[in-house]
C-alpha cells in the first residue's frame, strides 16, 4: 500500500501548536488506512486452498469419511462447505447443509436455555436445584441441599467422570428423563462435592428437566422457539421433519479389522433422544454459523450480554496436558456454563468439543480476532477434528501477529501423536489370563439379574456352539436394547462379556457370587484388565438374581 502526504508535513511550521496538530493528524490518518487495511484484508490473506487442502488430507489420513466446516471471521462467513461424504453408502456427499449429530456442543444451548430463564427472573444461578425440581435427590443429602443450577453445568458433583451414561448409552436408551434424575440417589460420589471436574451427562438431562419445569414448555420446544427461531436456524432438539432426512450424515468408525463402517444406532432418525440436553441435539454448519456469529458480536442474541459474560466465566479449574502447553502455549484452562474456557498463546478461546460413537464436533472461538470455526464430522477418530482445528486457528493467528514461526504440518503432527499414544498404551497393556479352573457350570448362571436403578440383564443358552462344542451363552439388557454380548467362562467363578457394539462398550468381566449351597445369588461386572479399578461405569451395579417363578 503505497501513502503519500504532502511534503509541507516535514517543514518547520512557524507555529509549533499548528505543526504538531498536523503531524499528529497524518499519522493518526496513517493508523487508519493500515488497520483498515489489515482488517479487510486477514480473511483475503488465509490461504483457504491450504486449509482446504488440509481437510481432505486429514479425512483422509483419519479415516473419517466427511466433514462440513465453517469459518466466520470479522462477521464475514469466509468459508461454509462440506467435504467427503456423508453417507457412503448411497454416495451422497457432504455440503453446507448437512446434518450432524451436535454431540456435546449441545451442551452450550441447555446452558442458554436457562440464562433466558435468569432473564426474565424465573430463576438464579444460585438457586437450589430442589427448589425447582424437589424429586432431585443425590446420594449425600447434605450435596442434595445445596446443590445449585450453576453446579448442574460445571462437571463438579463429585461423581466420577461419566457417572450414570450407562442410562444414556448405546443409543436408543431405555430410560426417560425422569428415571435418570430418579436414579442420581444411587450413583456414590468418588470425590468431594465442588473439589473437581469430572465429566457429567446426567446433570445436564437434569438442567433440561429443569428447563421444562420453569418454562411450562418442553426443552425441545424451549430450545428450538426460544433460541433456534429468533437465529433463524433450522436445527432440531426433538422430533426431525422427514424433509430434513433428506441431507443427513451416517455416523461411522473404523477399525484395522473392519475397515471403516457404519454405527447405524446413533444414526440420524426422525425421533429425537432423550439425551437432547447433555449431546442429541441436530443441526448442520450453515445455521452454527449463525449461533457462533452471533456470539462473537454479543448481538441479537435471545438473552442479555450479562447472561453470557456469566455463561463466559470459569468456574472449574481444568488439567493443562503437556500436549497443550507445547502445541498451544496454554497456562491456564476451565470449564464456564457449557464452555471450555482456555488460552492458546495469548489469545483467550471459548470452545467445546463433541463426541459421539460415529459423530465428532468442535465448536471454538477467539474474541479477539473475531474468529468462530465449526466443525462438524461423521468419523469417530478426533484428530481429525483437531487437526483441520489448529490448522485454522494457527493460520488466522499467524496472519494477525500472533504466531511468529511458519504454519506446522497439523496433519503430521497428530499421527505422530497418535503413534506415541499408541505405543506408550501398547507397552502398559496386559491381556487378562485365567489362572484357576471354573469353580461354576454355565447351567448355574442361566437367568435373570436385576439392579434396583439399571434393571436387568438375562443371561440364556443358545442352540450355536462354542469350538469347545459347549453352547454359546448370550446377555442382553431389558433396558438397553442395543446392550448385548456373548459370555465366556474366564476362570473360578467369573465369565468375559465380550458385547457386540465394541464402540459401545468395551469388553468386562462378569463375577457372580454364591450362597452356601453354592447357588448363584448376585453378579458383578468389572472392566476387563488387569489391575482393579474403581471408577468405571458398573460400579454402582449389583445385579440380583431373580428366582424363577
């Protein structure tokens, strides 16, 4: 950009007021024409060829079949389109307007939800969950108490990482809403209450009870009326119109064994999930563009900019991996209300991520640069998201000043870390070996296990032989109709389960405990390795045998 100023600027001016008036006036014109310069010009100066170029590498190189991406920058939609397919079988490919499962972006919305609710005085942050729903009840009475609104979004109930998603998955679940809040009474808390983060789905099922409760509306109409409409976006918390399953995306994962596949129960379907709250909500890239521009600009948004400073605001301290401070210069991270909170060098970025067995999400942005990204994907292995993220992210930075050293290979950088989380997990893997003889027939195991809060599990002989020419037994869930597997003798009294929807739920053992006249009474199940664990998914669980009538 060439500027030029007359040359009676740099002449001594008999007047020192006058001459220092006028030069700082051309300078000041000067910072104006470059800032305008710099500014219309970022979105221009991003190599979109290279970040598109690194979309198709990355699906690619992470077997992920398609992916739609978007970028709003400056209130400017630089890019918005799909890549790959959305459905491989039928070979529709991928665009704008495809629709992907949210995952735990969705997170986000039941957080709005209620900060319109704040707004028109309905309720507090601080309010006490009983007040709003007095069926909720924790284990700890004294937690039940004070348990608050704000404790409902930030992942520090005191459960264990996940406590309760065996009531939400392997979709389609067999619980309603209701049952899970019912059923909180029963999931013992591992630490103190508000000590720490640990990953929560059931609170947020419950802060959509609580939505509808306060609201008189269902959350999927609050939602979708409240939020979706005034953005003009076309997504969906409930039940799909058959016209919108015209342009959705099959969710698939891969394996060295299978290739890559399809997981057809967490396919989009017309039926929306109870899980809408805490990860079931639809939408495509097109209209999250909408969501992320408008709360970059805090504007036209459905709730007040106080409401969003409070949702903006951490809460939960958050561990900073070393893969973070090397790759992003983070030094400090926290979880707000349906926000990860965080700084990569020294910008400050909101985000979340989502992940669901066939579906990956990754929502991010920078205030100071103006700049949102969406990605939206139907493959099951992260970096792919993550890659095509920092690769974005790190160009938008660079051009602003923030990056000094050239754009790395993003792609190269997480198969390299992929390769080295591989091999450490390889080195630390040990495949449980039996080392005692069965103390129990599998005649003796034959029947029904009933829990008090998950229900049951049957446990039958089949007419299909085992290579031991023994029948094969099989297990299913009368809650979960997509939980079942084949059981194994494993050694003294306990068997292998090994289910069949591997992405689902990994393999486990089964102990069954006997009375004094060595009848089977109860089972327990365990993850399957070596060492023991307490924190795991069956941990509240004591199936019952049932007599038979």
């Amino acid at each position: 950009m060439n500027m030029r100023f007359s040359s009676n600027i740099n002449k001594q001016h008999s007047n020192p007021l006058i001459f220092l008036y006028q030069r700082k006036l051309a300078l000041n014109l000067c910072l104006v024409l470059l800032c305008t310069f710099s500014v219309s010009a970022l979105s221009k100066s991003v190599d979109k060829k290279h970040i598109e170029q690194a979309i198709e590498e990355a699906l690619s190189t992470f077997q992920t079949p398609g992916m739609a991406v978007g970028i709003i920058h400056q209130n400017e939609v630089v890019l918005s389109k799909g890549f790959g397919k959305a459905n491989i079988a039928n070979n529709k490919k991928v665009d704008a307007q495809t629709y992907f499962r949210l995952a735990s972006t969705s997170k986000a919305f039941t957080s709005a939800a209620l900060a319109i609710l704040v707004d028109e005085e309905k309720l507090n942050w601080n309010d006490k969950v009983i007040t709003h729903l007095p069926e909720f009840t924790l284990y700890d009475p004294y937690v039940t108490r004070e348990f608050t609104i704000t404790d409902l979004l930030t992942h520090r109930s005191g459960l264990i990482n996940g406590a309760g998603d065996s009531m939400i998955w392997p979709e389609p679940s067999g619980f309603t809403r209701a049952e899970v809040i019912a059923n909180l009474q029963y999931l013992t808390p591992e630490y103190s209450f508000r000590d720490r983060y640990a990953y929560s789905n059931v609170m947020y099922i419950t802060a959509g009870e609580l939505v509808a409760k306060v609201s008189g509306m269902s959350f999927e109409n609050f939602v979708e009326q409240r939020i979706f409409k005034p953005l003009a976006m076309n997504c969906f918390v409930g039940d799909i119109p058959k016209a919108s399953l015209n342009n959705v995306a099959m969710g698939y994962a891969h394996n060295s064994a299978r290739g890559i596949y399809a997981i057809p129960r967490n396919g989009i379907s017309q039926q929306g999930l109870m899980s809408a709250a805490a990860g079931g909500m639809v939408c495509n890239v097109q209209d999250m563009l909408k969501w992320i521009g408008a709360l970059l600009n805090r504007n036209n948004l459905p709730f007040s900019d106080k409401q969003l400073t409070q949702m903006w605001y951490p809460q939960t301290i958050l561990w900073v991996s070393p893969q973070e401070r090397e790759w992003n210069k983070t030094l400090f991270k926290s979880y707000g209300l349906g926000w990860r909170l965080a700084n990569i060098g020294e910008l400050n970025v909101i985000s979340h991520t989502g992940t669901l067995s066939g579906y990956q999400a990754y929502v991010l942005m920078v205030p100071k640069l103006t700049l949102g990204v969406v990605i939206l994907s139907n493959g099951s292995n992260s970096a792919a998201r993550g890659s095509v993220m920092q690769t974005i992210v790190k160009a938008y930075m660079q051009k602003a000043g923030y990056v000094d050293k050239q754009q790395q290979d993003w792609i190269s950088t997480y198969v390299d870390h992929l390769d080295e989380r591989e091999q450490a997990y390889l080195a630390k893997f040990e495949e449980p070996v039996a080392t005692a003889p069965m103390s129990i027939t599998d005649e003796q195991i034959l029947g029904e296990y009933k829990d008090k809060w998950f229900g049951s599990f049957t446990v039958v002989s089949t007419n299909h032989k085992t290579a031991a020419n023994t029948p094969i037994l099989r297990i299913s869930s009368n809650r979960m109709k997509t939980l079942t597997g084949t059981l194994a003798p494993f050694q003294d009294a306990t068997y292998k389960i090994e289910w069949d929807n591997k992405n689902a739920a990994s393999d486990a053992f089964m102990h069954f405990t006997l009375n004094v006249k060595r009848e089977v009474v109860k089972a327990e199940l365990h993850p399957f390795r070596v060492d023991t664990v307490v924190n795991h998914a069956y941990r509240d669980m004591t199936f019952i045998k049932i007599a038979p009538e």
